[in-house]
C-alpha cells in the first residue's frame, strides 16, 4: 500500500475508539480495505486509497485530533 494514504494519529482512550469506527464507516463508504497498527508516536491508520486517507483526515481535525502523513 502507498505511504500516502496512511496517517499518524495521535489519541487514545475513547477518541481512539471513535477514530476506529469512523475509519471503518469511511472505508466501507469508499470500498476500500483499511487497518491500524500501534508506532512508537501513535497509530497509523492506513487506506487503500488517497481519497478515503483524506476523509479520515477531515474526520480527525472534526474532532480535534492530531494527525500527519505516516
């Protein structure tokens, strides 16, 4: 998978319970694979496409959770 449809996300708790579900909605809505995986500096989230990558970002900044390209 290309690296630019992943992004690091740094939450926990409950928001990183949200991130998951709203990850999951998102990549349904565009049919495409996605998953997560623990890195030193948060979570990477990563999509089968650019395209849902970026609706996932607009989703964090709507709850005011850091992210960058990973």
């Amino acid at each position: 998978m290309p690296k630019e449809s992943c992004l690091i996300v740094f939450a926990a708790g409950r928001k990183m319970d949200l991130l998951r579900g709203e990850a999951s909605r998102i990549a349904k809505g565009n049919n495409v694979d996605w998953w997560s995986d623990r890195v030193e500096i948060g979570t990477r989230f990563c999509f089968a496409d650019s395209k849902a990558k970026d609706a996932f970002a607009l989703t964090c900044d709507n709850f005011g959770v850091s992210c960058r390209d990973g």
